[in-house]
C-alpha cells in the first residue's frame, strides 16, 4: 500500500492510495498533524481497478480539506487496520510570496533507474536539502518506472504474464522505502506532493515506435497490449488522465488570484502518454495551452517532458509536426516563461530571447531547466552536450514567423540529480533561484566520495517578466 499527496491549492491536498494484491476494504481513516495541532477523517472510499486477481491494482484519490495556506502536514492513512505513513504534504502558498524566508517551493526530477540506487540514495534527498526548500510541489517528468528494461527480459504475448512483469517493476520501484524509516524512492514520493508527467520509458523506449531489441513491439497488436497495460498501471500508481474529447493530460498548478501580481500559473502538459508517429501532444492539449500562452497576463511555467532546445532527430519534439504551434505560441507570448522537463540525461540551463511579435520593445525570454537522471539507467552515459543552438529546431511548417533565433547554454551538470527552484515575486517579476543537488555521494578517482549537496558552486538566478 502506497501513499502519495497531490497538490490542491492553498486549502486542499489530495491524497493517492494505491494498493495491490489484495481489494481495500470501503472506507479509510486519515490522521494530520501540524504545527496548527491534529486532525482525523474518516472517508467513505470509491476504488479503480486495474487488471484482475492477483494482478489487479486498486487505487483512489483522497481530498483534504479546510487547511492552512502554505503548512506542512504530516499523514498517515490507515484502510482496514493497515498504516501507511507518515507523508508531508506542504500546502501551496495563498499568493506567490516575497519573503525571502518562505519562497515557493518547486523540485524537478526525471529519470530514475530503481537497478542504478537499490540502496535507495534518493531517498537521502529530504535530509540534505535545508528546511526551508521542502517542495510545496514535486515535477517529476518522466521515467519513473523503466518496464522495457532491462533489454534482454523476456517479452511476454499474454496479457496477464506482461501485467504481472510491469506490475513488479512499479513495486519495486515504489517499495524502495516504503516502510516508516527506510529510505528510497518510495519515500522520496512521500515528501511533499507531487505531479507526475509520463515519458517513454512508462511504455517502452522511443514509444510509440516499434524498437529492434524488444520483439514485443514488433506486431500492431503487441504495442496495442504493452500500449493498454502499461496506461492502465500509469494511471494507477500515477496520473489518472481524462478519456474524453477535451483536454486529457494538461493540469494546472495555480497560487494566487487571477489578475494580481500575487498570480502564478504552472501548466503541466504530457507529451508522450498519447504520442502518435505524427504529432506529440494530445490535440485539445496543446491547443489550450497556445490559448494561455496567447493570454499571458504575468510570467508562466510551462513543465514537458522532452526539451524543447533539441536537435531534430527521430524522438525528440522537433521531429513532430504540433512542434511548430507550441513554438509560434512561446513566441507570440507577452511574458517571460520558464519551461521545465526531462529525459535527456543531463542537467542543463539555456535561455532565448525572441523579439516580441505584439511590439514590446523588450523580448520575451524563454528559460528552459533540464533535470535528468534522478538515478541513470547503465550503461548509458550523461548527456554534457549544451542546448541545441537555434530555436526553433528542424523544419517548423506552421506556427513560427520570421528568423530562428540563437540559445545560449548557462549550466551543464553531468550526474545524478534533482534541481530546486524557488519563486518569488518582486513588484511585477518573478525571481527564481535554482540549484542541482546531487542525491547521494559520488565517488572520485582517489577512491573518496563527494559529500552530497549542491553541485553549481554558485546558484543560477533568472529574472521573469
């Protein structure tokens, strides 16, 4: 059984519970805790299934109300004489503040290979960031759960021997310091709420194309079967995204009252979970975001789960053809954003400053932070190659007007990783402080090991408008 709070605002987490081998029972019981005192709730509690018998995995969605702006919570929740816990939620702040002693508090992570940190290094993360930088949200972008590796497990034709073989890699990935005191990705997943965005490594490499070294995505019908199990178990242990014609995987993340200076929005936009070989993005998707970007009234973040500084070459955004409108919307936007992904395994910073097409005279800069990996998968290597050098990349057919424009590369960091940010707002702009902070200690020729923490000597500061 598994516990992992969502971010609902100022008053508000969500708590996901998911729990396999065995149906939970119909009702719940949550302890909270804080500095305000301690609180129990009772649920009445409605379960999705996924697959069946011992195969099935259940989950639910647990929202908790009338609490305190920008509070840190601890949790437990107990179903049917089982604890787990405890998990910190931090609530959101009522407005994006300007004390420097309680910024906004974002971590962004990607790519984590459970066979590179069996000894569950990640999970050192909450005690080798100070206090004050407990996320309020965690962005994690992709690759959580790596179900095609590695290369040469078998590639089961049957759909109960592939959920079982998918089913045990999300429970040994989320297991990893599940129990109250171990330390692991599971409880790196307790520590603050988080946001997931799906990447290829959720279906199997380059999905949705077929891949020579795995014979199971060689036929239509078995991509159709790794396609169907592996959204079924995403959307269990992580983002249950809409079915419907509007918008599917597009969330936002929202502090502040529209119209004030107190205003931030964080759209979350997943551009992997229904790629098809043309396009990236789910259609309403991507369009409601040119919609916002279009309508900016004060700097925005925008988190994907590939780069958009990147070479064109087959995977990657440019290679699709809705890449062009996502580009011609970042240039046609009145503000500043800050774009937050992963997957390229390596940390990186980069910027570009496009002439405003409404006639501002000052340009719109579009930052772009890369954190990956979390724990890379071996025996790859890290990426130290800087952002590509023109945006946008390869051939845009619709969506961008005049020259492409050149990017500058301001940070690579070639390790294991995370990158904190902290927002805050001073008069109409929004000031962000980033660090890479490496998850445990890494070792060096002479047989030492560097001490965990911030890997830039010097933070990066960036400056939205």
């Amino acid at each position: 059984m598994w516990i992992v709070p969502r971010p609902r605002g100022a008053r508000a987490v969500a708590l996901r519970l998911t729990v396999t081998n065995a149906p939970p029972p119909p009702a719940a019981h949550v302890l909270l805790r804080s500095a305000q005192g301690a609180r129990e709730l009772d649920f009445a509690v409605t379960w999705e299934r996924v697959g069946d018998g011992p195969l099935a995995a259940w989950w639910t969605s647990l929202l908790v109300e009338d609490l305190e702006p920008d509070e840190r919570y601890q949790i437990w929740a107990e179903l049917g004489g089982r604890r787990v816990g405890p998990a910190m939620a931090r609530t959101l702040p009522d407005e994006l503040p300007s004390d420097p002693s309680r910024p906004l508090s974002l971590l962004l992570g990607s790519c984590f290979s459970y066979r590179s940190d069996k000894q569950g290094a990640v999970g050192d993360l909450p005690g080798i960031l100070p206090f004050a930088r407990a996320p309020h949200v965690k962005l994690l972008c992709g690759d959580q759960v790596y179900l095609d590796y590695p290369v040469g497990q078998p590639q089961p034709n049957k759909d109960d021997a592939l959920r079982e073989l998918f089913l045990r890699k999300y429970q040994e990935t989320w297991d990893q310091g599940a129990g109250p005191g171990d330390r692991g990705f599971g409880s790196f997943l307790r520590w603050g709420s988080t946001v997931f965005v799906s990447d290829d490594h959720e279906f199997w490499n380059e999905y949705p194309m077929k891949q020579l070294q795995l014979s199971g995505t060689w036929s239509r019908d078995g991509r159709e079967r790794r396609r169907r199990i592996s959204r079924e178990l995403f959307r269990a242990f992580q983002e249950a995204y809409g079915r419907g014609d509007g918008t599917r995987t597009l969330r936002t993340i929202e502090v502040g009252e529209p119209g004030t200076s107190g205003h931030l929005e964080i759209k979350v936009l997943d551009g992997r979970y229904f790629r098809t070989r043309a396009r990236a993005f789910w259609p309403a998707d991507l369009e409601a975001v040119r919609d916002w970007l279009g309508a900016l009234s004060r700097p925005g973040v925008l988190v994907l789960n590939q780069p958009i500084f990147a070479r064109a070459k087959p995977g990657v955004l440019p290679q699709f053809e809705d890449y062009g409108a996502l580009c011609g919307a970042l240039q046609r936007a009145r503000h500043d954003v800050l774009v937050l992904a992963g997957d390229i395994h390596g940390g990186r910073l980069a910027r570009v400053e496009l002439t405003r097409s409404h006639g501002a005279p000052a340009p719109t800069t579009i930052h772009e932070l890369i954190a990956s990996p979390m724990a890379l998968t071996r025996p790859s290597a890290y990426a130290k190659a800087p952002a590509h050098g023109t945006f946008p990349a390869g051939k845009v057919v619709t969506g961008w007007r005049g020259q492409r424009a050149a990017v500058t590369t301001q940070a690579i960091v070639a390790e294991d990783h995370v990158a904190s940010l902290e927002l805050l707002r001073k008069g109409d702009a929004v000031h962000v402080t980033i660090d890479f902070w490496r998850p445990r200690g890494l070792p060096v020729k002479n047989g030492a090991r560097r001490p965990p923490g911030p890997i830039l000597r010097q933070s990066a500061r960036l400056v939205l408008r």
